[in-house]
C-alpha cells in the first residue's frame, strides 16, 4: 500500500505584516521598562489594555475616536483603577519604533513575487526626526498600508483583515499573515489565512520561508 500524498502546498498571493512587534521591535519592551524604572507589577500595563480591549483608552486612541491628550486622561485614569500610576506622555516617550532589518528584507524579497500588505493597529501622533525618512521607505515597499487610526477599525475585528483583502483583490485563503499577538492572528485564521506568530524573528522568518517557498534572508 502506497503511502499518502503529502497535502499539496497552499496557493498564496499575498502576504500580510503586523508593524509593532514584527517589522519594529514591539512596544511592549517599552511597556516593561517603564514598568521597571517606576517599580510596577510586571505585565501591569497589558494588563490594563487587556481589560474592556474593544472599548478602553487604547483601543479608542487606535481606532481616532481619542485626540491624544483625552487618550492621556483616560489611559490615567484606567491605570489608577487598576492600582497604579503611569503617565502616558512619558510612556509613549519611550517608544523606540527601531526597524528590524532582517523583516524589512523579508519585505522586499516577499515584494518580488507577492502583494503585500501592513496591517496595523496605531495611532496618530506628530512624526518627525532622522528615522522618519527610513520609516517611510519600508512603508513604500507595501502595496497596501491599512491603519486602524485611518480606517477606524482595528485588529482583531474581523472587518480589519477583510478590508485588506479587498483592497489587495485577494480572498483570505490566499494570504499569509505574521502578528506578534495570538488575539490578533485567531481571526485572521477563521477567515482562512495562514497565520505566523513573531515571537523570534529568525523562527517566524524560518516559517514563512517554508509558506511561500522563497528564500527571505
């Protein structure tokens, strides 16, 4: 008896990139060092972005429904009902956004020979100084950049993975998506993508390799 064939690989047309965490470092570095230098619990800021996630201070500064300084107050005040303190402007100060070459490559070789697509969820904040210029060429190098601040939807509403899809002219079947969060990546897996967690760049690079069937690196 003949052994079975091995599944036939998937047909992808596109691949689909979270920002924060996968092509920049992820913010919650910043989040565990604040926690560190202002002796919170480890964990306390996701935490309370964790708490209410569709309708806190977070989701609505992501989603444009906060001007920043409102989102300031109200993340605030979120944090001393969960028992701490944080000031939101020093917070954000922290954030570092450095690009991870190795990804930003991925991008471009991924760009070759796919559609590609930025799905992210962010904020809008005043940008400016010598990283400005670097940022803006890795967001050229998408075909779509979808905003949850623009769209005013964001990861992990359905919606959010389907827009993309729309707008690259791909079914969800046909896309391969990385975030860093298991709650972002669930319903994009619903929908029919593959989906890849970053959690080690070189794993998820490994692994995405093996997806798309080209070399990354």
């Amino acid at each position: 008896m003949s052994a079975p064939e091995a599944p036939a690989p998937r047909d992808i047309a596109a691949v689909l990139f979270d920002f924060g965490g996968v092509i920049t470092d992820s913010p919650f570095d910043a989040f565990a060092r604040y926690e560190r230098e202002h002796g919170l619990p480890d964990g306390f800021i996701r935490t309370v972005n964790s708490t209410n996630h569709l309708d806190n201070a977070w989701a609505r500064l992501e989603r444009n429904e906060l001007g920043f300084d409102a989102f300031c107050d109200a993340f605030e005040t979120e944090t001393r009902a969960a028992g701490g303190e944080v000031d939101a402007r020093r917070l954000f100060a922290m954030f570092s956004g450095q690009l991870r070459p190795d990804m930003v490559e991925a991008v471009r070789r991924c760009g070759q020979h796919f559609k590609t697509g930025l799905l992210t969820n962010n904020f809008v904040t005043p940008i400016s100084g010598s990283g400005y210029s670097a940022l803006s060429e890795v967001l050229a190098m998408f075909d779509a950049v979808i905003e949850s601040s623009v769209v005013g939807v964001r990861k992990p509403d359905e919606r959010f993975y389907r827009m993309a899809c729309d707008i690259l002219g791909i079914a969800p079947s046909e896309a391969v998506f990385l975030d860093d969060l298991g709650i972002n990546l669930k319903p994009a897996r619903v929908l029919g993508m593959v989906t890849i967690k970053v959690t080690d760049t070189s794993s998820a690079l490994t692994e995405l390799e093996r997806v798309v069937g080209i070399a990354l690196r």
